[in-house]
C-alpha cells in the first residue's frame, strides 16, 4: 500500500476514522466503526459535488488515484481479468494436493524474521542512510522526497512469508520514489503519476521476482541458515511451489497473485455502490459475506476477516481499491518488456543480483516522476495501453509450472 504524505484522498476526520477502525478490527465490531465510514461517504459525496461532466461519480474519486481513468474503462479491464482468473482458479482448486505450503507454515521467531526481511530489502536497494522500515498494523510506504523514504510490514509467527512478502512489496513502492530524478524534486513533476503505476512496483518485486522460480533460489538457503531449526532441509523448489500455491483466504494483502485480483474487483463494486447508494451502510457486512462466498467460495465468520480487514475507508480513501489489481496488469506488461531487454534476467536474479532489474525500472519509469501519463508512459515503454493479456499470460506459465497442469 502507498500513502501519499501530500494527503490525496484522505478527508477531514480521517485520523478519528483510522484510529475507530483500529479498535474496530481488533472486536471485530463493524458497528462500532459503520458512523465513522458513513460519515466519511458524506465528505466523499460533497466532494464529488464540487465536480461535473462525469460519466459516474466514482469517476472523481478513481481520479485522485488513477488521473484520466473512467469507471467504465475499470469494469471493462475487471470483467476481462474476472473472466480469466475464475476458470484458472477452479481449475488450480481441483488440483490442489499437488502443492503443499506447510513448510512456510511453522513457528518462525519474529527476531530472524526481521534479519531475513532487512537482509532482502537491502538486496533490493533500501539504503539505510535515507530510508527506515518499522512495524504498522496495515503495511504501507511513503516518503518525504527521493532521499526520505518510509517503509513498513506487520509480522506473524505461523506465516514465514507474510512479513518477507509485505517488505518486499513496500520497499518496491519505495523504490519508485526514491528514482524519481534530482532534477524533479520540488517540483510539481517530483512525484509519482499515478497509483497503479507504483502498485506495479510493489507487485513486480513481491511477486515476479520474490514468488520467482530464480530468486526463490536465493531465498531458500537463507531461510534454511537463520531457521535451522525450524526448516533444515528446505530446498528452493519446494519453497518456490509453496509461497506460489493458489488457495482462496480472507485477507486481500496475503492473496495469492491468482485470487488476489478478485478480492479486488468485489472492492471495487462495492465502491460503487456505496458512492451510488444502491448499497446501505448497514448492509455492507451482508453483501460483502455473500459475495465473497460467490466469488472466492469461503464463509466469512467475523468482520476482520471481512469487512474491516483494509484501512483505507477509515481515512476516506475510496477509489483506491482499484489501482491494485490495474497494478499487476501494468507488472504483466512491464514484465514482458524486460524478458525482451533483459534477457539474462533469470540468471541475475538466481544470483542475487538485482541492480540491473532496479536500474531498468528506474530508467524507464521511476526517474520520469509525472512528467507523463499513465497512458503516455505505457505507450513509451511497452507500445500500448493498459491491457490484461499479459499478466494473464504470465500467471498461467507460472502456475502451469508450478501445478503441472495445463491452464
């Protein structure tokens, strides 16, 4: 997650709300938190009214995260992405004895845990003399310009890789703001473009390169050196298999990359809904429990996992849901231009090397600050727009090797 410091998005009250949501989500009480996001929904429909000649009024609010994009334009993309992540995941379901995960489901001590994380964001660039990383119930990152740079994760014992996964994805962010050109700073062009453009950072690193056959051959060992004790004999295929299993959860942030755009699209309906009010506050637990069974087949049994899982209605960003899954399209597109500039790429990352992978991103995308559109970038950079077909692509040669099965 990205939070801007110049505030885009947030509303007056949105630290009363954030701090509502944080005991809210701790009682699991969607009540006790329901005045604090209607009242938030007020500020979010006074604000649409200060605007005019839009198609939908989420139109406003998707602008303050993704510039020039159009509601319709997002239901398009999420319908095409809907259409292929549904039969790939029943298929990858059926299938699901073929990968076992319970090798990154031990009790791994949270003080290695934090060497593993600190040891790999370094890898991937975090330098100590301008950034910090340190602990938040939601993971997010943010920055002061291209030298102050912010990063956080959250830990759990069980889980080996929520907190490696959460670093990897926040320091991506991190990256992004700390390449936007000298040149740039202090200027109106000295930030990034657009929200999708900076999710695609965070997902490429987590995912194409952290859930990667190569670099979990760098991982593997390392795990097995700080946590002989829990997993002596871990080996980096079975890693690679384990942290790429596709298994419908609960909680968005720690989706696999197949479920997780699904998680999502619901996210993003009900946006609309609320901002269109065919949704009443009140119903919003109800509705999100039955199309989580609908889309992802699980019975929700408490609001944390639900409906208060995320932070950002507590602070009144609604819009932003989107630009996540708009950002694994964009990695999709990115990934594809670097397999072609790049072509050794596979063998750097299974070396540890991952210098020339930063150094592309930043000259293709981070140092560019917003001197261009998102559509503009896309164009210079992989030859079109926003497009679906590659992540897609990319996810069934990935998972088709990690299931044996033909997606």
């Amino acid at each position: 997650m990205w939070r801007s410091p110049s505030g885009a998005g947030r509303r007056p009250s949105a630290s009363i709300g954030q701090e509502a949501w944080v005991k809210a989500r701790a009682n699991s009480d969607f009540a006790s938190f329901a005045p604090y996001l209607e009242h938030n929904l007020e500020l979010a429909h006074r604000y649409v009214d200060c605007f005019d000649g839009y198609e939908h009024p989420y139109d406003v609010l998707l602008d303050d995260y993704e510039p020039g994009m159009k509601t319709s334009e997002v239901a398009r993309l999420f319908a095409e992405l809907k259409a292929e992540l549904v039969p790939m995941i029943a298929t990858l379901s059926e299938n699901a004895e073929r990968v076992d995960e319970s090798v990154i489901h031990r009790t791994f001590a949270v003080d290695r845990q934090r060497q593993l994380v600190a040891d790999v964001v370094r890898q991937m660039g975090f330098d100590p003399s301008g950034w910090r990383m340190d602990d938040a119930v939601h993971p997010f990152a943010t920055s002061f310009g291209n030298r102050d740079v912010r990063i956080t994760t959250r830990w759990n014992e069980t889980n080996l890789v929520s907190a490696l996964y959460a670093g990897m994805h926040e320091c991506g962010h991190g990256l992004y703001e700390a390449g936007i050109a000298d040149s740039l700073q202090r200027t109106p062009l000295g930030q990034t473009e657009s929200l999708s453009l900076h999710e695609s950072q965070s997902r490429l690193w987590e995912n194409m390169v952290g859930r990667g056959r190569p670099f979990c051959g760098v991982l593997a060992p390392r795990i097995v050196e700080l946590f002989s004790d829990v997993a002596p004999t871990l080996d980096a295929e079975s890693f690679y298999r384990a942290v790429n299993r596709v298994s419908p959860s609960f909680i968005r942030v720690e989706a696999d990359e197949a479920t997780y755009g699904l998680h999502v699209i619901l996210r993003f309906e009900l946006e609309q809904q609320l901002i269109d009010g065919s949704l009443p506050i009140k119903e919003l637990p109800e509705i999100w429990n039955a199309r989580f069974r609908e889309y992802l087949g699980l019975e929700v049994t408490d609001d944390a996992l639900g409906v208060l899982q995320d932070v950002h209605w507590s602070f009144g960003a609604i819009g932003y849901f989107p630009t996540y899954a708009l950002g694994n399209l964009i990695a999709g597109q990115l990934w594809e231009r670097l397999d072609r500039d790049i072509p050794e790429l596979d063998d750097k990352l299974a070396a540890g090397e991952l210098g020339d992978l930063r150094e592309w991103l930043r000259e293709h995308i981070h140092r560019h600050g917003s001197k261009f559109s998102t559509t503009e970038l896309l164009e210079r950079v992989v030859g079109g727009p926003m497009a679906v077909a590659p992540f897609v692509s990319y996810l069934k040669r990935k998972l088709s090797d990690v299931y044996r099965v033909e997606l």
